[in-house]
C-alpha cells in the first residue's frame, strides 16, 4: 500500500471561507438582498387578495426583526444560527408583555405567512451552489436513490398520518 492511499481526503471546503458567507458576516449584502425578498413577498401578498398599503407596516416589521437578529447573531460571543436568533426576536417581540406587541401582531396579521414563504421556499429549493454540486459529485448515484426513498417515505408517511387524523 502506498502512502498516498492512506492519507486523509481533502475537505470539501475551507471552513474559514464558509464562515465568511455567512449572512451575518455580510450585513450590507444580506440587507439588500432581504428587501427584495420583501418586496416580491410584499407584491406576493396583494396577489393574494391583501391590499398593498395594510401589508406594508407588517413586511417593514419583519424586516426589522430579521435584520435585528443577524447583528445579534454577528456581535453576539457565542455561535447560535442566525434562524434561531431571528426566531427568538420575533418571538419575544409578539409577547404579550413586549412593549408595542399588539401594534405589531395587528400589523403582522395583514400579512399572508403562506403567500410569503410560498415564493422564498421555491428559490431555496431551486438554488444551487457550486459546493453543492461538488457535494453530488462525491457522493453520485447513490445520493438520488437515497433522496427518492427519504422523499416518498416522508409523503406516504405523511399521507398516512393525514387521512387517520383527519
């Protein structure tokens, strides 16, 4: 056996390069980013049947919290993903002894969640990034079957558990 056949692979990414794209090591980039995303959610809710000007307060709330959130996540001196420091800020500012909430539970309720996470989560299943398709390369065949069996495993389960409940 060779030495070369032992040595360890090479990784798939530098992790100090991974840390550099991180939303909340690019606030500027994300910022902008983040509102379009909220403008073709804002223009995704007035298809929906929402009046434009209603939503507007609620979109610019949610906004805040997401950016609010990634500077925690960037300032804060231990790592917690930015989703979940986004998710405690919204949290904590809809409780009912937060300063305001019922200003901005009114606010949030003329936004339709479904008619804006409808568009983002298509994107997110649609993007790719070159790291993932260096990931398929490495991994091959193997990764579609196991992908189609997690998949329909996960509809018939979910199918199952639907028609007994309901």
């Amino acid at each position: 056996m060779k030495p070369s056949d032992t040595a360890a692979p090479e990784p798939l990414f530098d992790t100090d390069q991974l840390q550099e794209l991180r939303p909340e090591n690019q606030l500027g980039k994300t910022a902008l980013l983040l509102g379009m995303v909220c403008l073709a959610a804002w223009i995704a809710n007035m298809v929906n049947g929402s009046p434009l000007h209603q939503a507007l307060p609620g979109m610019i709330i949610l906004y805040v919290m997401v950016m609010i959130g990634l500077v925690i996540g960037r300032l804060s001196p231990f790592y917690l993903p930015s989703v979940a420091w986004v998710s405690l800020i919204s949290i904590l500012m809809t409780l009912p002894f937060f300063p305001g909430n019922a200003w901005i539970v009114e606010r949030l309720s003329h936004v339709d969640f479904l008619a804006v996470v409808t568009p983002v989560l298509a994107y997110a299943g649609l993007a790719l990034t070159g790291r993932e398709f260096q990931m398929f390369r490495q991994t091959g065949w193997k990764l579609v079957i196991i992908s189609l069996l997690v998949f329909t495993g996960t509809f018939v389960g979910s199918a199952v558990i639907a028609h007994l409940i309901l």
